[in-house]
C-alpha cells in the first residue's frame, strides 16, 4: 500500500497485492515465509520511489536466525498443534495468575511463550518477530519492535519493557531477542542489493511502525480527543475493547481473558481476541468461494438469532470443516441446526455481534470506562449488516471506517519523522477530516440479544 500524507490529505491505493498461503508439510503448518518477501519487493518495485518503508503483520510468530543471520527454517504457524498442553506445562512452574500479572496477556495457546517452550532452539542465536524477520531482509538491522513484542507474553506492559524476572524463571533466554524498538524509530535503510532488485533509488529509510496490525489499526481508529469510545478491529480476528493509560492486571479482567497489549504513545490495548471472520472466511472457503455481496443479502432476510454459537471458542481455531463444525456446536447446545449457507452465515454474523456486545460491556465493567460509541474498522466494515448488527447488540452507534486501518496507521506513524504528523491525536484528526466514515444506530430489541446471551451462557 502507498500512502500519500499532507497537511489536509491522506490517500492510500493498493500497489501490489499477493497471496499468503501457509504450507502443511510433515512436521507441521508453516509460513512460506520467502514467498512472502518476495511479494514485499514485488510490492516496493509496483509502487515506485517512495520517502519511507514500514511492515507491519499478524502476531506472535517469528522466525529464528543462525549466528551468521541465516534463517534456519520456515516459521511455524500459530494454528500448527505444537503447543497443545503446553500452557498447562508453564502454569507449572509459574502460575496463570501470576503470568497474568507479570505480563497482563490473555490466554491463547499460541501466545509467543508457549511456542518458545515447545521450540527446538539448537542453533538458534536470534528470534526476529515477522515484521522484525522482513525489516532485517530489507536493511540488514535487526530489532525487535515494541507493540508487536506486547504480544510475546514477555513483556510487563507497566514498565513497557521485557519482564526478565519472569523469563529467568521460565528459563528463556533474553538476548535471543533483538533491541527493542519504538513505533516511529528508524530501523534503517534498504540495502544496495533491495534498492538494485526493486529499481529504487537510495536512501530509502524504513521506520519501525505499529509492526503488530493491530496496534496499526487501532492508530487509525477516528475518535475525537477526549471522546469515551471502544474500537472493534474486524477482519480475520475481531479484536474488542479500549484504549487505556495503564493496564488492567486484576484477577477478574484474568478471568475474562482481557488482553494488555502496548499501543502507540503510552497507550494499552486492552481487548478481547474473538474468532472473527475467520469463521465465515473458512466456510465461504468450504463452499466454493459462493458470491459473498449475494450471500450476505440472502443471510439478511434469515430470522435473527436463531441459533448462536461462542465465536471466542478455541474449538474453532483450526482451518477445516467450518460449517459441519457451526452446525454440530448449534446441535450440541439444543438450538435449530443451521443448515444452508444464508442460515449458516447469518449464526455466524450473529454470533460475531454477540461476541462484540460481551467483550464491550465486559471491557467497561473491568477497566471501569463507560463508552459513548463503539468505531469499527479493518475489513469487517465492509460488511453492513455486521456492523448494523454489532450496533443493534451493543446498544451502541457504531461508526465504520476506515477499512485499510491497519495501513493507514502504518502509514501515519511513517510520516512523523517527516513532520506531517506529530502524534496519536494529530493522526486521528487527520482521519476524521479524510476518509470515509458510516454511522450505524443501534435499532431493534435489547432484550433479544440478552436472551441469546443467556441461551448461549446456558441458562
């Protein structure tokens, strides 16, 4: 994506786009990594002479280096089995509560932690974060990028530093990380050999950005100064909750498997991880790539909350069988059984709503912020009737847009070493007066989703 930033404007356009397909080989889901950076220089030679280069991606995962800088093997996908029961593992020699309050992430099995304690590390003398792994490529600087490191479970979210005493405890050396990094530091300039393979002229500064896209997309999130909003960054994942100066370590915001992670500025990402549309990617995917704009109408007209399911549910994270796996978690808990793709979608999306109304009202409760109104961004806010519907749960206006946040955050952060933008605020000043927002008021029945709540809770 290229970015285009003045004093007034902010333009994006879509300079080259290339697929991500993870490969399954014997011993497991990995990343094909080297294709991946190969469509980065595609995309750097596509969009032309540029002021400045910035990566951000998925999180967690990463890929380990030799002595000599070398890449000893294609990453492991986060959704690889390799960390079943390991939490449980680590929780043995320091306890969940205790990790909870040490570091202030949630709980997911794929959590950066658990991997490291089921990696095989011989030989290894660096781990670079994806972004991290493609910046070094592009500048042979190795750094490890601070919001994106909030998501190793290593980091104390209070001092925004590495949390050494609980890396000595669970034995995991900390000079296998790089340096860390600040959103809006430089992380160098493209060598010689990328400026020649991608046709551009030198020097070319790459700036460490939000590398974690979350934190991007939550930098791109309108809200005026001052204003009491929640965001939702929709695409794959959906991630709920709010924008805080501090992290919320209590044994109940634990318990609800809120997340602190760093953001831009000072500021914490206290959210939820909700499957997000994932869930309908994969069954989309499962019926033949069907026309999603006919779907979705058709998913319109199917009576509302019908049946339900927990789209935070773990059983659900695997790729594969998507709409046989809805329909049996439906089967289970007594509710009408979906069966075509509109009813199928239209739980889904349901669900997705439902999710999005626990994970705001829970983020109020435990950080003990009431909310005025809920902005989605990220991919889901092309999706309307996702968004009228997260509005109808929360009981909440729910402002969309913009749909490439995550670029355009990357993009806000490039531009203030250039003094086009001075910080979080400005950025999102800049936001409001330049792209595209819908606003969505909150219609139908409260109590509705109160009783697929409670049908969903089992009670």
């Amino acid at each position: 994506m290229v970015g285009r930033v003045g004093p007034d404007s902010l333009e994006l356009a879509e300079a080259h786009r290339f697929p991500n397909r993870p490969v399954r080989v014997p011993e497991g889901l990995r990343w094909d990594v080297l294709r991946l950076y190969a469509g980065v220089l595609d995309g750097l030679r596509a969009a032309g002479q540029v002021d400045s280069v910035g990566i951000d991606s998925w999180a967690v995962d990463y890929g380990l280096l030799d002595a000599d800088g070398a890449l000893l093997g294609n990453p492991v996908h986060y959704r690889d089995t390799r960390t079943e029961g390991v939490a449980e593992k680590v929780w043995a020699s320091v306890p969940a509560e205790e990790l909870y309050a040490a570091t202030g992430l949630q709980y997911a099995p794929f959590n950066t932690l658990y991997q490291l304690k089921a990696e095989r590390l011989t030989g290894a003398h660096r781990l670079l974060l994806i972004p991290d792994l493609l910046t070094y490529w592009l500048t042979g600087e190795q750094g490890t990028e601070l919001t994106n490191a909030s998501t190793t479970q290593l980091i104390d979210p209070r001092t925004r530093d590495w949390a050494a005493d609980l890396a000595q405890r669970l034995g995991i050396d900390l000079e296998l990380f790089a340096p860390l990094r600040q959103p809006g530091e430089a992380a160098g300039f493209l060598r010689p050999e990328v400026l020649e393979e991608t046709g551009l002229s030198g020097p070319v500064p790459v700036t460490a950005v939000g590398s974690h896209d979350t934190a991007s997309a939550v930098a791109a999130v309108p809200a005026a100064a001052g204003e009491r909003f929640a965001y939702i960054c929709t695409g794959t994942w959906s991630l709920a909750g709010l924008e805080l100066d501090a992290p919320v370590l209590t044994e109940e915001s634990r318990a609800a498997n809120f997340t602190n992670e760093l953001g831009l500025d000072g500021t914490v990402r206290y959210l939820r991880n909700i499957m997000g549309l994932w869930l309908l990617q994969e069954c989309v995917r499962a019926w033949g790539e069907p026309d999603l704009g006919a779907l979705l109408l058709q998913a319109s007209k199917v009576p509302a909350l019908r049946s339900v399911v927990d789209a935070g549910d773990a059983a659900f994270l695997a790729p594969g069988r998507m709409p046989e796996r809805i329909a049996e978690a439906c089967r289970a808990s007594g509710q009408p059984v979906p069966e075509s793709p509109a009813e199928i979608t239209r739980c889904i999306l349901d669900s997705l709503a439902l999710a999005h109304r626990r994970a705001v009202a829970d983020a109020q409760r435990l950080a003990d912020r009431p909310v005025d109104v809920v902005y989605v961004v990220g991919g889901g806010t092309r999706n309307a009737l996702l968004c009228q519907l997260t509005a109808d749960a929360c009981g909440l206006p729910v402002v969309a847009g913009p749909t490439e946040a995550a670029a355009l955050g990357n993009v806000l952060v490039q531009a203030r070493p250039h003094g086009l933008v001075r910080d979080l605020a400005d950025g999102r000043r800049l936001l409001t007066r330049t792209q595209p927002l819908t606003r969505y008021e909150p219609r139908g029945r409260a109590d509705r989703w109160r009783e697929a709540e409670a049908r969903l809770a089992g009670r």
